[in-house]
C-alpha cells in the first residue's frame, strides 16, 4: 500500500500548493 500512500501525499502537496498560490497571489 506503499504506492498508495504516496499518492495521496502527492495530492495533499498539490493541493495544498494550490491554496498557498491563492492566498499569496493577493
């Protein structure tokens, strides 16, 4: 389940580089 793991930690970092995008980008 190692492959799934780092799946989800990936999507945590997109998305959570995707907030931080957003609120920097005022």
């Amino acid at each position: 389940m190692a492959g799934l793991w780092y799946i989800v930690m990936l999507s945590g970092f997109i998305i959570g580089g995707e907030l931080s995008g957003l609120i920097y980008d005022r």
